[in-house]
C-alpha cells in the first residue's frame, strides 16, 4: 500500500502503490499548471463505509509515500483517463478491489510523465 497525506491531517489515506504512482502523475501536472480538481475514493477494510472525496489544490501539502523503493511502471492508457476526469466536474474517482485496479485498461508501455 501506499500513503496520501493531505493538508494537516497526519492520517494518510491508503491507496495501492499502483493507483497512488498515477494519481501522483495527474496532481502533480494538474497542480504546477495551478489547476485544481477533486480526488475521491472508497473507504476500504471491514466495517468501514463511505468515500473521501478531497479538493486538490496547490496550496495545501501533499505528500505521497510509497511501500516499494522503485517506481511503479506508468500506463498511459490509464494516466490519460486519469487526467480526463481531472478535468470533468466530477474529478478522478479511485476504484480498486484487492486484486486489481477496477477499469484499468491493462499494461501497457511504461511511460516517464503524462501526455499533455
């Protein structure tokens, strides 16, 4: 797993290292352009339920921390779906199972930053 920290809560939201390594894509072009969006997911585990949903602005920290030491292999197909509902009124909407990412298009070619 990996961790989003956001803003002052030193509570980080637990996401995949999969999902995490292209949401940290998306923010991190969406943000230096000063761009905002909204970030939401699923609470994950036994007992819990509902979603986060966080507004993702560039002057609020952000921290992301990864379990593995080596980056994640980047999908292009999925970093540009990513950045589309980035852009939509409804923002990225994270989903996984323990398994895998749900809607991810598959592997594809490992890529060093997001198409602009």
């Amino acid at each position: 797993m990996a961790y989003l920290y956001y803003g002052a809560d030193a509570r980080p939201a637990e996401i995949p290292d999969h999902v995490l390594a292209h949401v940290k894509v998306v923010a991190a072009t969406k943000l230096r352009r000063g761009e905002s969006f909204m970030l939401t997911w699923r609470h994950r585990g036994e007992g819990t339920g509902g979603r986060t949903s966080l507004w993702m602005q560039p002057s609020i920290p952000l921290r992301f921390v990864f379990d593995e030491p080596e980056p994640e292999a980047l999908d292009s197909e999925y970093l540009r779906k990513l950045a589309n509902e980035a852009t939509s009124s409804r923002g990225i909407v994270l989903e996984w199972d323990d398994e895998a990412i749900v809607g991810h298009p598959g592997e594809a070619p490992p890529i060093d930053a997001m198409a602009a």
